[in-house]
C-alpha cells in the first residue's frame, strides 16, 4: 500500500502515514480514496488530507452511536441511518438553550442594517433583444439604445418620451404600458438590472443596462426606502438564527473535545474538528 500524499488547511504539502488508525482501527486507504468524491478542496493533496479527516470524525460519531444502540458498529457513514444516528447522538449529548429575549433584542438593536424591508421602485424600461452570446447583435441592440437615450435627454417631458419609445420599440410585453413593470423590488429581476435601478436613484438611468435578454433602457419614477422592521415582526427569525448559531458552536466544541479524548494516529487533527 503506497503512502498518500495531502496538504493541511494552509496548503503545507506532506505525507500522510500508510495506516490512519482511530482508537486502535485502521482506516484502509482505498476508503480514503473513496471519500475523496465528497470533499470540496483545492487539489488533489488537500483533498485526501479532507477525506481521512472525515474518515476519522465518523469513525468516532459511529463508535460513540454504536455504543448507545443508536447504529450499527460498521454503519455506513453515508447512509440515512448514519445521519439519524448523529442527530439522536447530539441531541443527547447537546443541551442547546434557546436564546433569550434579552440576547434576541441586543442582536436587533446591534444590527439595525439587517433588520429593513426591502426597497420597491415603479420602473419602466425598453428592451432591445440580443443574445449576449452574439456579439454583432449587442452592438446593433447597444447603438440602438444609445440613439434612444439621446431622443429621450432632449425631450421636454422625458418621461413621456420614454414611454412613447416603449411603445413602438420595447420587445417587451409591458410595452403596452409605455414600458412600465409596475413595483420592482430587490429580487424581482436579474442582477444588473436590479443595480441600476436601486443605486442611481429617480430619473433615467444614464447607461444602457446589458442583461441575459438585451439591452435595456431604464426609468425610475419612485423610488420608496427600505424601512425599519419593528422587533416584534423578526424576534423569531432572531431566536432562531442565534439558537442555530449556539448549536453549532456546541456541536464544534463537543467534536473537538471528541477528537483530543481519542487516540488518532497517522492524522495531526490539530485545529481541524470543524
């Protein structure tokens, strides 16, 4: 059995031992070979290193539910019987608390940013079809737009001219509407065209926009601010995300603990438990 090669988190190269072993058991090589199918890494190296390392933390959560009945001593680590083991095996040995009122107000009145509606805007656009693949027809699409633009910039009653343009030369079906999409908000649309609208502000856009469907013109008539969301409407998205957060910082603790109460060898797990 040939050594395996890996590299540690930040990359260092070395060479893992032939024998893994947790408490005394050899983990064979070609399970490690096997588990490297399941771990995001940045090479090859670091991917085994990842893969024994998993290899290791399941062999001790199996050991652990083995002994209290919750699976079978050679389980397999990757099936669903596996996964409920872990749980009821965490659950037991976790007593996680719900956060507080007290901790769920302090995280609200600490992050006030996370804590707003989101913005909604009244938008009308023109849309001139081009594939972005298709170089040729973004640039006819492009010029299109930018004749547009300068129809519009001269125009008393811009607004106005805008919609005239939607009419005749949007092919979108709210052309109908002058090129009105009604309310807009965060979500509603791809990307780029969700930026223009929300970062220049009321007005028309001073840029043609490029999105998957062409190339587009964009007015923004209202634009109305998030606003602050009153405590009462998130405490539970709150209790929640804190109560998760503690649970997982338990579980980190409670493998760690795990890792250094066993005797590993051919594996330095040092920092690596979560």
């Amino acid at each position: 059995m040939s050594a395996l090669l890996a590299s540690d988190a930040a990359g260092r190269e070395f060479e893992l031992a032939e024998a893994v072993a947790v408490n005394g058991n050899e983990i064979p090589a070609d399970l490690i070979y096997q588990e490297m199918q399941y771990q995001t890494a940045n090479s090859p190296r670091q991917a085994i290193y990842r893969a024994a390392r998993a290899l290791v933390i399941g062999w001790l959560l199996r050991e652990k539910a083995a002994g209290q009945g919750l699976c079978a001593a050679d389980e397999d680590l990757h099936s669903e019987a596996f996964d409920h083991a872990v749980s009821d095996l965490l659950k037991g040995e976790l007593q996680v608390s719900p956060a507080s009122e007290a901790e769920c107000r302090a995280y609200f009145e600490a992050h006030p940013h996370k804590f707003r509606s989101d913005p909604l805007a009244e938008v009308r656009h023109i849309l001139i079809p081009a594939a972005p693949d298709d170089s040729e027809a973004c640039a006819k699409a492009r010029a299109a737009a930018e004749d547009m633009l300068k129809q519009i910039r001269a125009d008393a009653n811009p607004l106005q001219a805008f919609a005239q343009l939607a009419q005749s030369h949007s092919a979108c079906s709210s052309a109908e509407a002058g090129g009105s999409l009604g309310q807009v908000g965060r979500g509603d649309t791809v990307a780029s065209f969700e930026r223009a609208v929300f970062e220049q502000g009321i007005g028309l856009v001073e840029e043609p926009v490029e999105t998957p469907y062409g190339v587009h013109l964009i007015y923004v008539e209202q634009c109305e601010p998030g606003r602050p969301l009153e405590y009462e409407y998130v405490s539970e998205r709150i209790e929640e995300y804190l109560t998760e957060k503690r649970r997982r910082q338990m579980t980190s603790d409670y493998l760690q603990k795990m890792v250094q109460a066993a005797q590993i060898s051919g594996l330095d797990l040092s920092g690596e438990a979560h």
